[in-house]
C-alpha cells in the first residue's frame, strides 16, 4: 500500500464529507445532540486530521484558530480544506517503504496507513453523528 493506493479512497471518503459539510445550513451549525454539536464535529475532524498529520506522517501542525462558537459555515469548510490539503501533502510526502512502519503516537502505536484506516472511520463516523443531530437535535 501506498499513497498512489490510498488516496482515491481517502479522496472518494473525503469530498463526500466534504459536499455534505458544504451543503448544510449555516443555522444547522449549532444544532447538538447531548454533548456534540455539528460545528464542533466539523472542527474536530479538522483538528484531528492536523493531528494524525504530525503523528503518524510526521508533518508539523500548522497554526490554525482555536474552535469557537461563532465560527461561519464558510470558515468551517475552508478549515476542512486546509487539514485534507495538509493530511494529503503528508501522504505524499511519506516514502514508499514508511507506510507499514509502527509510529509511536499519544494514541499507541499504528502504522500510516493504519492512522489513514483510522482516519476514514472516524470521518465516517461524524458524518452519521451529524446526519443524526440533524434528524433529531435541538437547537442551542
């Protein structure tokens, strides 16, 4: 496995979440269910894309803006793009015989390409927590 392997599949998982977080509603934003609200799973994802970056494909976080309550939908998406483009760029850069090595991380130890596997669950999972908040949250 390698980048050339990875990526459509991270790329097909990626822009869907991607085209789902676009389309939503800026007033959805603050629509929560217990605990998760849908601009805090979108900032979380970003976050943790930055983070599994560093970890996992040793790429240093950029300075990105501390999660608030009043982020715009707009800043949320283009956050997102800034952690894909960076997450991706990372990937790249990885060479070829590094995607099966374990790295130690604050996680325990994973290889790349079992961070991207991680990854795609993770993504996939706050795309359904949002699909639920959306059908049965409340507004805050």
């Amino acid at each position: 496995m390698s980048y050339t392997t990875v990526l459509p599949i991270w790329d097909a998982l990626r822009q869907r979440f991607t085209k789902t977080a676009s389309s939503l509603p800026s007033e959805d934003l603050n629509l929560t269910l217990g605990n998760s609200s849908i601009r805090g799973l979108l900032y979380h994802t970003a976050e943790v894309e930055f983070m599994f970056a560093e970890w996992f494909f040793g790429k240093s976080k950029p300075e990105y803006p501390a999660q608030t309550s009043s982020e715009s939908l707009q800043e949320l998406v283009e956050l997102l793009a800034d952690s894909n483009a960076h997450l991706v760029q990372a990937m790249q850069e990885l060479p070829e015989d590094q995607w099966g090595t374990p790295v130690e991380s604050p996680m325990g130890s994973s290889s790349p390409l079992e961070a991207v596997g991680r990854l795609m669950y993770h993504t996939g999972m706050h795309a359904g927590q949002i699909s639920l908040i959306r059908k049965n949250a409340s507004l805050n």
